[in-house]
C-alpha cells in the first residue's frame, strides 16, 4: 500500500500493538507496540502458554461479542479508506451461516484464495478453521488460468470462493472434489 494509504490507517485506527513477522517494515505504526511473531524469544514466550483457552478472569477485559474482532478497510476507491469494524457476533454469525450454507465439514479443502486485505479471506480461514476442514494456501500470490486449474484439481479442492476475472482465465478442467464454489469480489458477466 502506498505511505499515505498506511499512515492514515494507522492514524484511524490507533492500534495498540502490531503483529508482523521478521523482514516486514510496518513504517510508523503510531507508538504501538510491535511484537515480531517469528523472533526466537517471542516464539519461546509463546511456548510457555498453557495449550487451554484463556478465561474471562486471565484477561485485562473479559471478551464479549460486541468487542470488535478486527478493523478493515475499504479500497477507498471514493476517497479516503473507511475503516469497518466487525465485531466478534458478525464474524461468528456470518462463518456459522456460510458454513451451513455452503456444506463445509470436516472432509473439506477450502482454497485460501483471497488477499489478506479482502474481507473475503477472513471468511475462507474461520469457515474452515470453524468446521475442522483443511484449509489449503497456495504457494503463489498469484493464482490464474491453467495454474489455478491445476490447484483445484491437485488438491482436491471442495470450495472456494475466486474472482470472476481468475474463474474465466480458467480452462476447462475435472473436478470431481469440488462441491461449491463462491463467485464474487466483482461483477461477474452474463457469460460467466
């Protein structure tokens, strides 16, 4: 994202701390904390947590459904970014639905097709994460004709939810895993 972009994200949205991993420059993150998840101290205190849930009485807060569970912002393709929070009721609620919906179980392999940056990845990882499926991560940013084709097939994938533009790059390939396939992100032609 261009400086600007970043600056004012940070400016709205105040973070308290920023999680990064080594080699990744956060730039001016307003005084808050930054906590280099793969550093090989922070891994240690990481081990030393008990592996059970944390309860209400651990926390500083006890954690409640209306507390926001993340911030994101629009393309700002109207101006400026507008920063959404999305409270921890929306996120349950919207991954339970889709999860019914779309008939995701423990047999299944979601493709993580989406940006981080598009609301649409948090979805892909909490329905398979929710579910107990697999969640697949391509290797590549890039996903696109033949080689998009490839993965679907190669890893079996059962759903996904993929661009109108990347599904038409797509040629015609047997998928007898697939079960249910999301278009969106886009408008999607008539001929699609």
């Amino acid at each position: 994202y261009p400086a600007e972009r970043m600056a004012f994200m940070v400016a709205d949205a105040a973070p308290v701390v920023v999680l990064t991993s080594d080699g990744v420059d956060v730039g001016d993150v307003g005084g808050a904390d930054v906590v280099v998840l793969d550093e090989p101290a922070v891994i240690r205190q990481v081990a030393k947590q008990p592996a059970t849930d944390v309860a209400d009485g651990e926390r500083g807060v006890p954690l409640r459904v209306e507390h926001p569970a993340y911030v994101i912002y629009t393309s700002g393709s109207t101006g400026r970014p507008k920063g959404v929070v999305v409270t921890h009721h929306g996120i349950a609620h919207l991954t339970a639905s889709e999860i019914d919906r779309f008939d995701v179980d423990a047999t299944s392999r979601v493709l993580q097709f989406s940006s981080p940056s598009f609301d649409a990845s948090v979805l892909e990882v909490c329905m398979s994460l929710l579910a107990g499926s697999a969640l697949v991560v391509p290797t590549t940013d890039v996903l696109a004709g033949e080689e998009l084709g490839s993965l679907l097939a190669e890893a079996r994938i059962t759903h996904a939810l993929i661009s109108p533009m990347a599904l038409a790059s797509v040629p015609p390939v047997e998928l007898p895993d697939f079960r249910s396939l999301v278009v969106g992100g886009e408008a999607t032609g008539a001929d699609l």
